[in-house]
C-alpha cells in the first residue's frame, strides 16, 4: 500500500489482508474440492475496508454486528487463523464449537470490538446493533458509566441486505434516537445474482438516503487505501463525537462465487475482469537482503534496550553497506555508535559489553577486516568451555561478504570455514531477506556467539528480495530449507551460490533437490541425509576454497552416514585456492558459475 494514513497500522492491514486471502484461496483451491470443509464464503475484494475499521474500534464498549462476508474484520478484531479454520471444519475450537456455519461468528473482546452473536438470516444482524447503540447511551447517560461514554457501535451488510426490514427498522431506531450507530455497506453490486438497483432504486443505498434526516452519510471506494482510509476515519470520528447515527457505504468487488456452490454463470468475462481490477490485495511488498537487515535491528534495538549496534561508520552514515541507516537518529548515539578504526578494539569491546549483560551487536565492514580481530574472536567462542560455563559472551558479529559484480582479495572472500572451525561460534549465512531477518533476531535472541555472514552479491539481488515476515519472525539454526525438490540429485549449498545452483538446475531436464543450509554451525546434517536417501546422489557447491573448504565436512558425513544411499561419487564444486581476484572476468574463473555449475550437476546426473 503506497498511501499512508497516520491513525493506521498499515503492516497489519497488509498482513491481515494477505492471511485473509490466502485462507479464502486455501479453502477455494484444496479445502472445499478435498471436501475438508463444505460450505465457504470469501471474502476476498471486502478486505480492506474491514480491516481498517476495526482497528479504530477500541472502546471498551464498542461492539459489531457482523455477517458471513465480515472474516476479515473479525481477524482484525483478534480473531485468529487457527479459530478460523476450525470453524470452518465444524470443529470444537470454533467459534461456534460446530454448531454453526463457519463464517457466522461470535466473539468476546479482544482488545478491540466485541463481535454480537452473528446469524445467517440477511437483515438479522441490524436491530440488535441498534439495541447495543442505543445502551451505550444508557448506560452512559441514566447510569451515569463514564467508561460507556464515545462508545460506537458497527453494523456491517451487503447491498442485497439494505432491502430488508431489519436494515429499514434499525435505520428508524438509529436516526430517530440519534444513536451512536454506524451502518456499513460493503456494496459488491450483487446479492448473489440480483444486482443492487433491485434492491434499492438506481442501486446506491446512500445517494438515496443523502437527505435522511439525522443521519451522516460518506460514500467511496472500499479498494483505494487512501480513500477507503479517509472515509472511515472520518466515519468514526464523527459517530465517537456524539451527533447520531451514520451510514458508509464502500464499493467493492466481490472476487468469487457468493459461496462455493456458486459458479458466478451470471457475470460476463468483462463484468470479472473489471472487477479484479479492483482487487485492494497489495502484492506482498518485497524488500532487500540490507533493508531486512535494517529493519530486524531497528526492530531489536526498540524491543531491547541492551541492545547496541557499533562498528566503523555505523553511525552517521548508516554503513558502508546502509544496514544502520536511520538507526543512530531514532536509537541515540550511545547505542549505535562509531568505533575507532580498530576490529580488535570493535569485537574485544563488544566481547566485555556482553559480560557485562548487554547484547552487543558489531559489525565488521568487510570479511577479510574480521582477520585482525582473530585473537578476540577465538577467545568469544570458547569462554563458556574456558570458565566451566561461568562466563558467556553472546554476540553478533554482522560481516557482509563474498564477490559482488567485481570481486577482490579484500571484501570479496567468503572463508566461512575459519568460523565454522571456531569452536563455541554459530555461522548464519542467508541467502534471502527472509531468512535474513528469521536467522538474525534468533542470532539477537540467543545465549551463543553468532557470525552473521551477510553476502554482498544479495544485498540488493532481486532474487533475494522477499515479503517481509513481520517482527516476531524467527528461524532456528540448523534447519535447512528445500529451495526446490527432486528425485535424481541432491545439491547441498548457501549463501549466494543458491541462486546459482537454482538458475542451473532449471537448464536441466532432470528432478533435482536444492537444499540452502542457511547455517553451518551448526548444519542440517538430517535434511541432507534424508535427501540423498531419496536421491542417491550429492553435489555440494559452494563459493569459499574447495580445499579444505564447508563441501569436505558436508562430504564426509554423507560418505560415512549416508554410504548405503549413495548411487554414486559425492561431489564438491567450489573456488580453487586463490584470492577473489578484480577484474570480472578473471573473478568468474574462480567463483562457481551457472554454467560449471549445470556441467558438474550433469555428470553427476549420468554417473
Ligand atoms: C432472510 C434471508 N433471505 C435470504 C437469504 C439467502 N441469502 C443469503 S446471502 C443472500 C444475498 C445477500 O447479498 P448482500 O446483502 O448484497 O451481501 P453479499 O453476499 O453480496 O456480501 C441471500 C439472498 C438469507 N440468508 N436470509
């Protein structure tokens, strides 16, 4: 969502938008065929509206009325996935524990609106709304409840349902009484089949009530999020002010059937068309490998106030790289910081700063900068062994690295081996902005030393930029993901060499599984033996030096674990033992490309 409107939070919007659609798609596309659930009404083009308004409704004594189309209110109002699905599967856990459809809800508060007994009779949901209105006042006024006062409440319905007689009875009760009662129309054009101009003359409910007296009307589009976000900020403002009753009306699509026994036969191809035009789903903004960075720590540092994050130019400037960008500004100067130009002085203080309880984060500018700080770094990790556990220093050493467009002996080197030969050090190393922040807030999070290995060439790849996965995302170390899965070869890598390994399976005829480690210390010794079991066969590739190098460890287990799987030689493809040099084509003789990478998985492939 581009449009940002201060009195929302816009993160969940989109969050809870895209979790309301994708449970709509889950149950469309598997549950309802697999028979898993048997009665589905989507929501999907309603969201955005819904899930505004209820985040404006935080009076203790605001209270909804809701209908089957209102999910995504409902999650907006502390309803979770979890309650969801069980309704719709008719079970215990459900809102109704089985007995009733899965869409008609109910549910205390939760921090925001209480959601009044639903019904799947249309029109049945408006009375009880005014009633609920009509006893803010009470209470307020002849019992003299101060809590009660600017309470509101929301009644929510269709186009279709404006034609019935709970609608035109609460509407009389509301005005008449001047209640604190919002209607809110989420007008898809149908109710079911019918169109709305046989529900109300020329089929806008608001046009024709533009001159009913006592009553505020605000009519626009439920799909554009600065419009949409205006119309119902100003919506609840008004009706917490006390003047009576108000009615919004928001134009959405309606993106499938009425329910899932419907086939939508009535609509044209066009009238479809025009209407996904509409659809208010933002597609997941993706960010970059830095930005992830970014985000985790300014996220830590605002959860954690022993959190510091220090190294040369981290400060002022954000980086040399911009992961700290903005941070010294919103966090203080004392907790980001500039350090002298020293890697001794930046890890052995960082080192002192954790005995002394806090979470030092440091970052080292450049791989082969990490050399001078050797001594302090091998002392980290083996205090806890040194002090028979009576000291622990956990801290995050952040090191971007690895070749770029150029490479160089300097910046360009990966050697993830020397930290995995660390003793009492974990070793993440990301391929992808997701898993960068999962990996990093665990790192943040844990009672071990963790080098946190960020590669240069995915910083700001296209490839690794992901959604964001929120700021409670975290990944455990050691737990391989499956990039893709395959049946004939098992290739086993990290880091940037993901996207390579994957750019070259895909020139292949052949079912190949590609396995990110995401850590080497420690590694997913499990997900690869249970891989070559299945394939019989293991390529490993990485960038660092083949001699000596990640690929021998990985090699070795899997002769000896995995030998009885084995239907051929395991593999090893990495850098011969030279620096990264400058130049790129000398650089790409070095480095593993897509090309040698095909060629070895293809040998491999007809052994
Ligand atoms: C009193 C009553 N009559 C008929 C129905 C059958 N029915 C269920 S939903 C619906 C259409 C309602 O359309 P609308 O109010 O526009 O809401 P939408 O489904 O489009 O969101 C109908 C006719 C019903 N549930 N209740």
């Amino acid at each position: 969502m581009t449009t940002v409107h201060p009195a929302f939070d816009w993160h969940e919007v989109a969050r809870k938008a895209l979790a309301s659609r994708m449970m709509d798609e889950m149950e469309e596309n598997e549950l309802v065929p697999q028979g898993k659930v048997n009665y589905q009404f989507s929501a999907r083009g309603h969201e955005l509206g819904q899930l505004l308004l209820s985040q404006l409704l935080t009076h203790p004594h605001d209270a909804a009325s809701v209908y089957y189309r209102s999910r995504p209110f409902t999650f907006g109002s502390g309803l979770t996935l979890e309650e969801a699905f069980a309704s719709d599967m008719a079970r215990p856990s459900g809102t109704s524990g089985g007995r009733d459809v899965g869409v008609v809800c109910n549910m205390p508060r939760r921090g925001r609106a209480l959601i009044l007994p639903g019904a799947g009779d249309v029109g049945s949901q408006f009375t009880p709304a005014a009633g609920w209105a009509q006893a803010i006042v009470y209470h307020t006024r002849e019992l003299g409840e101060t809590d009660w006062a600017d309470s509101i409440a929301v009644v929510f319905g269709g186009d279709g349902a404006v034609a019935t007689n709970g609608f035109w009875s609460a509407l009389t009760i509301a005005t008449t009484q001047q209640l604190p009662l919002l209607f809110v129309v989420e007008d898809n054009g149908y109710a079911i089949s019918v169109e709305s101009p046989q529900q109300t003359p020329g089929g806008n409910i608001a046009a024709n009530l533009a001159s009913f007296h006592s009553l505020r009307i605000w009519d626009g589009s439920g799909t554009r999020p600065a419009e949409t976000a205006e119309l119902v900020y100003e919506a609840v403002r008004y009706m917490r002010s006390g003047q009576g009753a108000g009615l919004l009306r928001l134009t959405v699509p309606r993106l499938s059937g009425h329910s899932s026994v419907d086939n939508q036969a009535y609509k044209s191809a066009e009238v479809i068309a025009e209407e996904w035009q509409r659809d208010p789903t933002p597609e997941p903004t993706r960010i970059n490998f830095i930005e992830a960075i970014r985000r985790t720590l300014d996220c830590e540092l605002s959860l954690n106030p022993r959190c510091v994050v220090f190294g040369e130019d981290v400060g002022k400037k954000g980086g040399v790289h911009a992961a700290t960008l903005g941070l010294q500004t919103k966090h203080g100067a004392r907790r980001v910081f500039d350090t002298s130009l020293s890697e001794e002085g930046i890890v052995g203080r960082a080192v002192g700063m954790a005995y002394a309880g806090l979470m030092p984060v440091p970052e080292i500018q450049f791989r082969k900068y990490a050399d001078p700080a050797t001594e302090q770094i091998n002392n980290c990790g083996t205090v806890r062994w040194r002090t028979n556990n009576r000291f622990a220093a956990p801290i995050v050493i952040r090191i971007p690295g690895g070749y770029r467009k150029i490479g160089d002996p300097w910046h360009s080197v990966t050697s993830e081996i020397t930290f995995a030969h660390q003793p009492g050090w974990r070793f993440a190393c990301p391929s992808n902005a997701e898993d960068a922040v999962g990996l990093l807030r665990t790192a943040l999070r844990g009672n071990d030393p963790v080098i946190f290995f960020e590669h240069r060439a995915m910083l700001d790849s296209p490839w690794a930029r992901r959604p964001y996965p929120g700021d409670d995302y975290l990944l455990p170390f050691g737990r391989a993901k499956i990039i893709q899965p395959g049946d004939d070869l098992t290739v086993v890598t990290w880091g940037a060499m993901v996207e390579r390994c994957e750019l070259a399976a895909r020139e292949l005829n052949a079912s190949i599984e590609i396995i990110d480690l995401r850590t080497l210390s420690p590694w997913d010794t499990a997900a690869v033996l249970e891989s070559v079991r299945k394939t019989g066969k293991c390529l490993v590739v990485h960038e660092d030096i083949l001699f000596g190098g990640f690929g021998a460890e990985i090699a070795a287990v899997v002769a000896s674990e995995g030998f009885t799987y084995l239907d051929g030689p395991v593999e090893r493809l990495g850098a011969p033992s030279a620096p990264v040099p400058f130049s790129t084509s000398l650089m790409e003789g070095i480095v593993p490309t897509v090309a040698l990478i095909r060629e070895k998985m293809e040998s491999l492939l007809e052994y």
